[in-house]
C-alpha cells in the first residue's frame, strides 16, 4: 500500500489530468470516431460481448482546462452485443460502419451505429476462405468514396474487398504462410504489414504483389513475436516504423531501406510479454519523436526516440504509466495487464489505455525534463 500512497502523491506532479474508468469488461479494443468518441468492445469467450460507443467527459473534448464540469464520466452513446470475442475493431472513415474481427476467424462481421437510436447492429459478414484454427484475420480499412477491407491471418491469404460488393480487389496471390500480427493502411493504394516473426513490408495494390521488406529479424534463444506501426504523416525522410518484440526489443526502419534498421534496443521490461498478442508500439501523432509501447505489464511506456544517443543499447523511457498497477483494487490479485492503448488524436500527450482488469484509464502526462 506504501507504494501505491507514494505513487499517488507522485501523480499530482506526473499528470496534466487523469481519468480512471471501470468497463463492465475488459477490451483489447480502443478505436478513435472523431476526438470525441472512442469504441470499446469485450473479448471474453463463451459470452456476449458488448461494443460500446463511448464519449469522453466533456473536459476531455474541451481545447484547454476550463475548470470544473459536472460530467466527470465516460457516456455510452451506441451499444450493441457480439456472440463471440472482439479482439479487433476498425471504423470505416466517413461512415457510420464497424469492422470486427475474432474467434473463430471464419468471417470478419460488419456494424452500423444507428443515427436514430442508440443501437450498434449486426448488418453483413465478410466470409474468409482460410479455416485457420486458433487463428483470426488482422483488419485494416481503406478510407474511399467505396469502403474497403484489407485483411488476412497470413500473407497468403491476404485480400482486400470491398466492402459494399465484396468483391476481392486485390489478393497477394502468394503461398507464404507467414502469420501475420497487424495490417496497416498507409493511403488509397499502400499499406504495411508486419509478421509475428518480425518480418516487415510495404505493399501497393495498384502492382502484382511485390512488396518491399525485410527478413525476419529473429531475437533471443527463445524467439520471439513482434508487432509494429508506421508513423502517419511522418515529417520526412528517417525512422518512422516502430517495431517491437515480445522481449523488449525496440527497432526503428526507414521504409527506403528496410533491410538494415536504424536502431535497435531493450526496453527495460523484468520479462516478455505474457500474451504477444497484445503488444502495441504506437507513434504520437501531436509529437515530433515519442512513441507508446505496452503489453509486458501494468504499464505504459513512453519513449523519446531523439533520447537515444546511440551508445547504450537500453532505452529509458520519458514517462511510465502505473496507474492501472497501483489503483488495482486492494492489491490482492495479480497485477493487470494492460490490454491495449492508443493516443489522442490532437491532445499531443494524453493517452488512453485499458487493462485486463476492466480498467479505463485517460491520462495527460508531464515532461519533467522541461524545455528541451
């Protein structure tokens, strides 16, 4: 408990602001609708799960601290029921569509937010050929005047349809049965995928499949999964893929050559991941050269890729966040792990991340190295 008095004291000074919510279960999923609004969905088998619309407290929506304001809490503005887990979930830009993904990975299902009601419904499916067991296709979608979905759980079985024929537009045509860990729609034409070996490309639909990549880069004695994220609307040339392994290792690539990485380093995690599948490396989109990793533990690590000077092969990170570790109940059960966590899109450092316990937290965070 000393610790978690401490920690408390210390977080006047670390946060802007800080928001501590309990979902009604927990969720890998945490998809931006606006600045506003975000989705959250349950992954529990052998149950109903909800996908939840939620609104953030109106002092999370407002451009500067204004002070006080009754609604301290999350609303929930849309909800609907899932017959099987949600382990991914993406917004079709400009609609008012939901693309979930799942065991079993037998089918993609397709969502409408109601504009009349406060109903999240079933409306379609999208069929995936591959039986693949234990296995679930990553998602993506491209924004359009018409919708469509890139996904896949191997490279050879990656596809994108559309979304209103589904028709199959493009497909890698390839026999490579790599798994896959994330697909990540960079514009109209490009995307990027990353292999739970490591291996990374860049892929245009508008060409045969042909993509440039890397080899898989492999890790320590007992292997490894990674997972990885391309930068939105880098500044210019340089690293602006972030990709990270289930043991700590932390690699920066510039897409003009992916073979050889700019970086490479350890993240001071006490152990790899317990569950690889919810590893997440995230840029900040109102930040220059910070990124967000998570998945080893309680925590959120927050790290300064211009910090690294290049002679120490550890990274220390600027911020950790350990809120979902000391406001865990009475400290009795197994610290939570934290499921997932995404970036605000215009508030530069406020964060959102949930953990295994139902845990919802929104978080601004300090730089206490001050002007640099």
């Amino acid at each position: 408990m000393e610790l978690a008095e401490d920690w408390l004291v210390q977080s006047l000074r670390l946060y802007q602001d800080f928001h501590a919510f309990d979902l009604s279960g927990a969720t890998r999923v945490l998809e931006w609708i606006g600045d506003k609004g975000v989705f959250v969905a349950g992954y529990e088998s052998l149950k109903k799960n909800e996908i939840l619309h939620l609104t953030l407290p109106l002092r999370l929506s407002v451009k500067e601290n204004q002070g006080l304001f009754p609604e301290r809490d999350f609303k929930v503005r849309h909800g609907g029921f899932s017959d099987r887990p949600v382990f991914d979930l993406k917004h079709v830009p400009d609609t008012r569509l939901l693309v979930t993904s799942g065991l079993p990975g037998c089918y993609l299902q397709v969502w409408q937010v109601a504009e009349d009601s406060d109903v999240i419904k079933a409306v379609g499916a999208i069929a995936v050929p591959e039986k693949e067991q234990g296995l679930w296709p990553r998602v993506s979608v491209f924004p359009a005047a018409a919708p469509a979905v890139l996904h896949g759980a191997r490279l050879s079985g990656l596809k994108v349809v559309d979304l209103e024929s589904q028709k199959t537009t493009y497909a890698s045509g390839v026999s490579d049965s790599e798994e896959l860990s994330g697909l990540q729609v960079l514009d109209a034409d490009t995307f990027a995928f990353c292999c739970t070996s490591g291996r990374l490309g860049l892929a245009d639909t508008r060409r045969k499949w042909a993509p440039s990549q890397t080899g898989s880069p492999g890790s320590g004695p007992g292997g490894g999964q990674w997972c990885a994220e391309v930068r939105g609307k880098a500044p210019g040339p340089g690293p602006n893929i972030a990709s990270l392994c289930s043991d700590g290792q932390l690699r920066l690539l510039d897409p003009r050559d992916l073979s050889h990485p700019v970086r490479s380093v350890q993240c001071p995690v006490s152990t790899p991941s317990p569950d690889p599948e919810l590893l997440r490396v995230t840029w900040a989109p109102g930040l220059d050269s910070c990124l967000a990793v998570s998945g080893f533990d309680g925590t959120v690590q927050v790290h300064d890729v211009t910090s690294w000077d290049g002679t120490e092969d550890r990274a220390e990170p600027v911020f950790t966040h350990r809120g979902h570790i000391f406001l865990d109940g009475d400290g009795t059960d197994p610290a939570p792990l934290v499921t997932t966590h995404t970036w605000h899109p215009h508030k530069p450092r406020t964060l959102l991340s949930a953990a295994s316990d139902a845990s919802l937290h929104v978080w601004d965070w300090v730089d206490l190295r001050g002007p640099h």
